[in-house]
C-alpha cells in the first residue's frame, strides 16, 4: 500500500492531510522519489528523515536520506547556503508534525479490505457493517455494532451491545466487554482490556462484598490504546475517554475515570478509580495518579510520579527519587527518616547562635 | 436479569444476602419501586445511591435517587427529621456493604445458562461440568475440570489437568496453564494469565539456565483477579493465593508467593518471588513487594511504596517521594545525595557551639 | 516426560547439559533414584533439593531430600564429615547452576509433538515446518514463517511475514504483529505482545498526529519473555532484543530500544523509546529507564529504581524512597521540599560561626 512520490508531491500531500495548516519549503532535490522513513543516521537516497530532537543534530549533515525535514532554526544553522548534496531540504515550522503526515501519506494505511473470516462466530443479533473487516476466530456478541470501515482483528471479542465506530481497529485479541463503546477512527493494541469490573468492595464482617460494577466504558473518536492496556467499566456510570486521548501500553485505568480530550498517557501509568484528568495533560510513564482527584488542563507529570493530591493549577510535577550509586544511597536514605530531627537540631543551633550572636538570629517565620 | 423490588423488599434480600448480618431501617417511602444504582449526583427515582465517603457528603441533600442508603451519623446530620422529600432514607451501620448486597440483588447475576458453544475445542479426555457454559473459541485441554456452574469466556484456554472450581467465571481470553486450580465462585478477568513460568535462572559461564518451574498456581475461593494479571506457577512447590483475597488489574505475583485470605491488593503492584503476605492486608496501587519477605497479618502499604524487608509489625507503612512543582523538585532532590555531609556539617557546627557554649551541646546518643 | 534417573547418573547428565563445564562430587547415596525436584523443607526422598541462598541453610541438615546439591564452603560448614543421614550430598561450586541443568533433565522438556490443530486457521501461503506443533484455535498469517520444532500455542496470532524460530515455544495467547522475527529455542509466555505499534506522535494544533511505526521486533535467540510483557515495533528501524535476554512479566519495552546480550529484566519494568542497555545488565522489578539514554554493559538497577539519565560506567544503582511508618513518613517527607532552604540555613549558620570563631570555618569547596 506505499505511496512513493517525490518530495515535492509529498510536501502538497501533507498540506492536504494537514487541512491546509502546514506548508514547507523544498529546497534542491524536489524531483527525487521518496518510499519510506527512516532514522537519520540509517536512511538511504530513498528515505525521508527529520530531525526534531537537538540530540541528533550532528547526524543531519553527514545523513544519507534524499530527503530531511527540519526546522528555519536547524536549518539555518546547518545548512546555512540551502544546499545539501546528498539531497533535498524540507524546512518547515513543525518538523515532526510534517514528517507524521509525510510517513502516513508514504505508509498509505487507508481502509482495510471488507468481509468476514468464516472463522469467526458473529452472533446472529449482531450488527456487523458490509464494510468492516472480521478476522479470523474473532466472536462478536449479540447486539453489538460495528461500524462501516471497522477492522477486528484475530481473535478479538466484542461483548454483547459493545460498538465499535467507524473506522476503528482492534489489533489481535483486544476484549471489549458487554456493552462498552468505541468512537470513531481509533486504534487498539493487541490484548487491552475495555470494560472489565472496576475493583469495588465493601468491607464487611472481616471479608469483602463485591460492588456490582453497572456502569461503561465510553471512548471517543480518534483515540489510540495501547496493547495490554486496561480500561475498567465504571461502578455505576461509565468510565470516560475523551476524543483524542493517546494511551500507552500497560496503562490501568480504573473505574469511573474521566480523560479530557488530548491528553497523552505514556506506559505503565496507573489511574485509580474517579480520578479527573483535564484535557491537554501529558501524564509520563510509570506516573501513578490517586482515585478521586482531579488534575487541571494542560498538566505535565513526571515520569514515575505519584500524583496524591488535585493539582488544580496547570503546570510540571514531579516526586521522584533521584538516582545515586547504591552505596551513596544507602548512605543518604537513611537519614530520611531523620530529616525532621536534623531540622529540630538545626532550629536549637540557631537559637543558641542567636544567644551569641543576635544578628544572626533566624527569621522564624520563614522556615519549613 | 433485573429484579426491580420497593426499598422494604430490598431490606429484606439484603438481611438474606448477608447471612442475617446487615440490617436496616428504612425511613420515608419504603414502597418505592427501585430498579438501578447510580451515584448521588446522577440518580434519578428508580435508583439507590449511597452516601458512606464524607466526600461527597453535599450531594446527598440535593440527590433524586429514590433511596439513599448512609450511617446514623450521616443520617442524623443530614436529615435529622427523618424526612426526605424526594423519596425513602436506608439508615445502617455499613451503608456501603449494604449497597454492595442491594446492588448483587439489583443487578441479580446468578448462574450462567449451562452448554457449550459448538466452536470450544474441549478435549476428549477433559471433564466439563453438564452445569456449566463454555463460550465460543475457548479450548479446554486433556484432563482438566470444569465443575458446575463454572462459566468459560469466549477465547479462553484452560490447560491440561486444569481445574476451574463451581461458579467460577473465566472472562474472555483468560489463560490458566497446565495444572493450575483456581476454586469456587471466583472471577478472573479478560487477559488474567495464571500459572506462566516464574522468573528463575541461574547465573552460569556468563548467561542463564533455566530453572524448570515445576510447581503450579493454588487458588482458594472467593478470589476476584483483575484483568491481565499474571500469577506465576512455583519453582517447586506452588504459589498460593487464599480464599478471599481480592486483586485488582495489572498486577504481577512471581512464583511461589502465598497471599493470605482476605488479603486485597490494588492495581499495578508487583509481588517478587517467595513474599509471604499475612492475611487481611490491604496494598496500594503501584506498591512492590521484595521477594523472600513477610509482611504481617492486617498490614496496610501506601500506593507507590516499595516494601524492601519484612513487616514483622502490623502496620500503615509508606514510602513515596512526595509530589511538587518540577523547578521545587530539581532545587531540593539534588540534596538528597548529600544529606549524609549536611548531617556531618550539622554535627561539627554542633560541636563548635557546644565549644562556646556548652549549654547547647549536642547529645549525641539520640541523634541519628 | 520425566526422566527418572540416581544421583550418579543425574551429574553425568548435569556435565552433558553444560558442555561439559559443570562437574560435582557426590557424596554418599549415589544410588539412590531421584525424580522431581523441591525445596529443602518439603523435599522427599526421591526430589533433589539446592542450598544457595544463605537464608535457607538451616532448613539443610532436616531435609528430607534425597540429594541436596551445595557449595564446598557450605558442605564444609554443614556436613564436615561427608555424611548425611537421609540421602545424598552433591558438592559443586554453582549450586544453583547445577541444580538448573539437573532440574531441566528430571523434568524433561524436550521437543514437542508435532502436527496442527484442525480449528487452527494457518494461511495458505503460511510456511509452517513439518516438524512444528500448531495448536487449537492458533492464527498464523500470510508469508509467516513457523520452522522446526516451534509450538505455537492455542489461541495465539502470528501476523503476516513474522518468524518463529526453530524450537522456539510461544504459550496460548500470545500476539506476534506483522514482520517480526523470534529466534531459536525462545520462550514467550501468555499474552505477550510482540510488535504493537510505538507511541509515537507529533503535537499539531493541540492535538496528535499518529507517526506510522514502520520498524518491527527484532528477537535474538535463547530469549524468555514473560507472560502479559509488550514489546514495541520501532519506528523506523527496528526494536532490538539481543541472544539470552530473559524478561519478566508485565514488562515494557518500548519502541526502538535496544537490549543487550544477557541482560535479565525483573517484572514490572518499563523502558522508554529508544533507551539503550548493555550486556549482562540486571534491572530489578518495577524499576524504569528513561528514554534516549544508555545503560553500560554489567550494569545493576535496584527495583523501583528511575534512571533518568545515561549510566556510562557500569555499577549499581538505587533510587528508592525508603519504607517508613507512615505517622514518620508524614513527619519527614515533607521536609523534602525545603532541603534546599535548611542548606541555607545551615551555611548561615556556618559563617556566622566562623565569625565568632575562626577555626570551624566551613570548607566551601567541599559543599554540595
């Protein structure tokens, strides 16, 4: 399904893709034929290449791609003269976001070949479209919708009344349980789990009672999941995925959760139950948030953070240890545990300083 | 499966549900008709909501649901005339179990119907239950068991000489490997893997040796497991998870581990190999547990902890780096390298003024 | 397939499986027959038992085994005069290695039966060797390549163009994506996904545009991987998983990484895109590394622990906030956030001492 073109069809390509938002400047070779993407330090003439990140600057002169897309600044700086002779130069104010469009025109998915494996069990109150694609020994329950233009993949299975939007793909062996939905165009990953019960008990004469978990999962249009990534039903309402949300894998989401709208979620990131997260966050891996807090629009959390508390102000947090030499760590951690006796004999050194010598007397009021 | 009742005959299922345990008093309409549960803030007539986290304390007032179930104290407080205009109040000392059991009523599971769908794989010599339900794609192998009212998902496998106890629910794609028993009236959820091999290798001539893992996964009864959890087969000797523990999604329990009864372990922990945890303990999400340690009876760990060593005392235990601002955290955790030369200062300055002033000498025994 | 064997004969066997590179001496019974291994405190007379870890020394001189394989220094220690009363001593300087290899010869793996499953649905222009075992329900795609002696579990997917290697054993479930390559004698458990897409987006307009992971998985030989563990596709380029790696279960390993020969991975881990690790490193349970870093050959990361930068010299690392109680925890944690302001108090108090007395002042050049 590759699309090769040269570099100048691809510029007018991502334009279109883009919706008119992202337009670049070719310079040299704009007739050489482009097939694929690659790093820039293994791409050959028929590659294109970007660079974005500042770590990789100095493979862009000696890269061999036919083509590298960067930015006015790293342009300027790097090729100064416009000229690159291995070939071209697309300069463009969001490089990483052209080559996106650039790789998606050169990949060319597009809408997956129609019809069903006869291999697969559909239940007869199903409602599969003449334009989805079913793959082998996937079982679609009775009362579920898929979408035109749908793909399930092999060995999925779509619970009763689950639907599936248009254009959606579950990678092999995703399970949706009874009843939860997908929007539209979006992407799952091989093993998630949509809409198991979320983890509810009541305490009760030393033992626990399982609380029914009636609510949903509802995930909106353009949303990907990553594989092996858990999403649970809500207890009583559903657990919410807004448009545009990127999950990674090995994500749990508990029940009741709420993700605004293009927040990014990386790997292994846990959410406790009724945790509100805003739109616009970037939530970094290994990041566990607390149940029923809430986390303003446009937040960024550190890699391995534990969230404990509503964060209503946007902004960057973190709570990580740091790394040290094992043995430097041990001798450090243990005065941890201490800190607040290091702080009392601190505060007597002080009053007894001031005793002495009263301009150095400390301001109280100041002090932790 | 519904089974709609008045708030009085739910009283009385509730007492039954409970062995007789869990009553209540019902003030106001008792002979609303009651269909659903929802939360204080979303019900409408025909639900039961439950007020029992001081949290959400504010919504019960305004709340339509036709029943709100809460402690005397909430009661007492909230609505001290007894009187609620919008429909009936359930007065009871464990509101929240008692929703959970008005729930289980509500939402009335029961049984699954008996049969198997003619796409299982069942092997010949594999001993099903007439009582229970195999799903579509799901393959039972030689030798194993399905007692009664066990209910296979859609695509699971169970392994050879496999046991799957009585009114035990496989969700779909769950794995139980050759020999592992997993007891009555659970539930294991969608991408559960019980019974893989544990993570044991000898160190040998600069590469590994596999250890054979000849034991397998023992699973009492009443045991709820999350999605995609894996529960790793002993070395030698079993792992053992006891009746009533309850685990939620993600979480990773390495071999030969024995969780006791009662024991409930939030999402994302991970548990290494030989940890012995006690019974009624209660992890938090994100927790890891070192191998070859003990943790008491009744021990509470704060999400994101790492527990390094036994837990010989019962106890709340924490040890998480607490969250800030990013520019907070870069200021303050490069300390954290340095704290055992801050101390050292502490103490020479100790020293010092103890020389000018020997009111103010340290004593040394109770520092740290 | 157990291969019931006497002491003697088990460290001929022992010397065979190693290459000749392992030898014992044993030390009374070494008639006696053995057939399953356990450990020291519940081994009967027929299993084989290890002393490695000192923890469990005491539980030696009771065993019932009927070998025990231990260190000379420990044998030394133990059993001075040679004799044990219940059976055998085998004496060795790898124990545990040793014990691996015996282990592996009374367990008797070996290879598996061949044929496939009538349910399996093996695309036509599949080439699936004569010589592999194809199991219930199993999906192998068009152009995948299944060689000699691979068993390819029930209900598992291999996409189109991917590769099994020879002896290579994939348990139920597991999702191989679309041109990825497994080489010889592996192991991947349960739910494993190999070559789910990378999660790589470009920020556009306050949204994301998904970047086309065009890379796949690349697998050496000899590598375990352990049950629910993701393993990314690059991006462009491939992600890399050298010979003899062992990992874990519920580990991430995200796209573009690349593994060194020989290094073990602890569950619960996760790698972000593009990290490098060496040879013969050892990560501990739930630790995680970031992105676009490298790890030094040998290197050892303590569980828990967040590597946020590039580890150029090998060594062992920690970043591990220390278990306390937590009325303690509350006590000192948050002092952490004010390290930075007792430093300056500190050095306050410093100068104002060397005002007042000369001799202790501070060595500035030697502060953090």
């Amino acid at each position: 399904m590759a699309a090769a073109c040269t570099v100048a069809e691809l510029a007018v390509a991502v334009e279109r893709l883009s919706g008119g938002r992202l337009s670049a400047r070719v310079l040299g070779a704009s007739a050489l034929p482009l097939e694929a993407v690659a790093p820039l330090d293994s791409a050959g003439p028929c590659d294109l290449a970007f660079l974005a990140n500042p770590r990789y600057r100095a493979q862009a002169p000696a890269s061999r791609a036919g083509a590298i897309v960067l930015s006015p600044t790293e342009r300027t700086a790097l090729f100064p003269l416009e000229i690159r002779a291995q070939g071209a130069l697309v300069e463009c104010e969001a490089p990483y976001a052209w080559f996106a469009f650039a790789a998606q025109h050169l990949v060319g998915a597009g809408a997956p070949v129609p019809g069903r494996d006869p291999s697969a069990v559909v239940a007869a109150g199903a409602r599969v479209d003449a334009g989805a694609r079913i793959e082998a020994l996937a079982v679609i329950g009775d009362g579920a919708v898929v979408e035109e233009g749908a793909w399930i993949g092999a060995g999925c299975s779509v619970g009763t009344n689950a639907r599936v939007g248009a254009g959606t793909r579950l990678h092999a062996g995703v399970r949706v349980y009874e009843g939860c939905r997908i929007g539209r165009r979006g992407i799952v990953h091989a093993g998630a789990v949509i809409g198991a019960d979320g983890f509810g008990f009541a305490p009760f004469a030393g033992g626990w009672v399982k609380i029914p978990q009636t609510g949903a999962v509802r995930i909106g249009d353009d949303v990907e999941i990553g594989a092996n990534t858990t999403i649970d039903r809500g207890s009583a309402g559903d657990t919410v995925i807004e448009d545009g949300v990127k999950i990674d894998n090995q994500v749990q989401v508990a029940h009741n959760c709420h993700i605004g709208a293009g927040t990014a979620i990386a790997g292994c990131v846990g959410i406790a139950g009724s945790a509100f997260i805003g739109r616009n966050c970037q939530i970094g891996g290994a990041a566990m948030i607390h149940g029923h807090i809430r986390i303003a629009d446009g937040t960024i959390v550190s890699a391995g953070t534990l969230v404990s508390r509503t964060l209503a102000e946007p902004g960057f947090y973190t709570g990580v240890f740091p790394l040290l030499r094992h043995r430097e760590w041990e001798r450090n951690a243990a005065l941890i545990g201490h800190l607040a006796d290091l702080r009392g004999r601190l505060r007597r050194l002080e009053r007894a300083m001031a005793g002495i010598s009263p301009a150095n007397a400390p301001q109280e009021e100041r002090q932790p």
